[in-house]
C-alpha cells in the first residue's frame, strides 16, 4: 500500500495516477501527518524536510510498503519570489527517490505577503476570491491559466522521483 502524508486530493491524485500505471491494483490512501516544518517552508532545505517527515510518517503507518511526501515550498532571491516542490518517496525495503519539480515566479504582491511569513494558499484564496485553491488549481494552476495545473505540477515532481525504483543498478542502496 501506498501511503501519502497528506489528505489533500491535489496531492492525492498524482500520486494515484502515477502509481496506477506503474504498479496496477496497488492501494494509495491518504493520512494527515505533521510535517514538523512551518506551513509555508522557505528555501530548498526547510521544504525537503517537510516532505521527507510526510514521507517517513506514511511510511510508519500500517500496512505501509511506500510512502510519499510532498511539500510545496518557497524561494526568495534577487529576481523576486518562487514556487516549487519536492517529492520524497521511500520504500520499506529502503530505497529512496528524491525529486524537486519546476517552478513559477510569483506575482510582487503574493511574494510580500509570503516575506511576511503568509502561507501561499491562503493568500492565492484572497487574491482571487476564492476559497481553498490549494485543494484544487492551486497557485500555479491560477498563475498560467490551468496550462499547467497543481495535478501536473505534482505528477511531473512525482516522476522525477522515480529512477532509484525504476533503475535500481544506477541507484545502490545506501
């Protein structure tokens, strides 16, 4: 069974499409856990963290042989303010994937807020009016006009995780 550190459906579904096709009939459910980080993590390191305590969390629950942990974080540097995420998958029998996925360069103002330790779903609800956006399109979903929705977004990430599992001769066990 395949454990996700969250219960979010935007994070759910990815991982249940990807897993569909890669291992047929496998369970994937969802389970809320802590992510020991702040809501909005800042920087690579603080929203790694993030998604590897999802990911060793689902992995401690019952019945777990994977677990995944995914973690939206953000990045502030000269050119302005970004959004990215990370993936972390683990395995039972040890085996590790790591992935960080693309990234969109925030609007000015959203950026402010963030600087301002705001957390981005709450202020992409605000923008647009609308409620709980990180469930759905999330911030890059409204950023590009759905071109590339929060499902992609993590899907892509997801992927990117997968080569220690699928080419296990160029990924030893550490």
């Amino acid at each position: 069974m395949v454990v996700v550190g969250s219960t979010n459906p935007a994070k759910l579904e990815p991982v249940r499409l990807v897993f569909a096709e890669l291992f047929p009939g496998l369970e994937v459910r969802g389970v809320a856990v802590a992510s020991g980080v702040r809501d909005q993590p800042v920087g690579y390191d603080e929203t790694f963290l993030g998604a590897e305590n999802r990911a060793k969390a689902a992995l401690a629950q019952p019945g777990a042989t994977w677990g995944v942990g995914l973690e939206a974080g953000v990045e502030f540097n000269a050119h302005g303010s970004w959004l990215f995420n990370v993936a972390v998958l683990l395995r039972a029998d040890g085996r590790r994937g790591i992935a960080r996925g693309g990234s969109v360069l925030l609007p000015p103002v959203v950026g402010e807020r963030l600087r301002l330790g705001q957390e981005l779903g709450l202020v992409m609800d605000e923008l647009v009016g609308k409620k709980d956006t990180k469930k759905g399109l999330g911030a890059v979903g409204i950023l590009t006009l759905s071109r590339i929705e929060r499902l992609e977004f993590w899907r892509h990430t997801i992927e990117l995780a997968l080569p220690p599992f699928l080419r296990p001769e160029l990924y030893p066990l550490e």
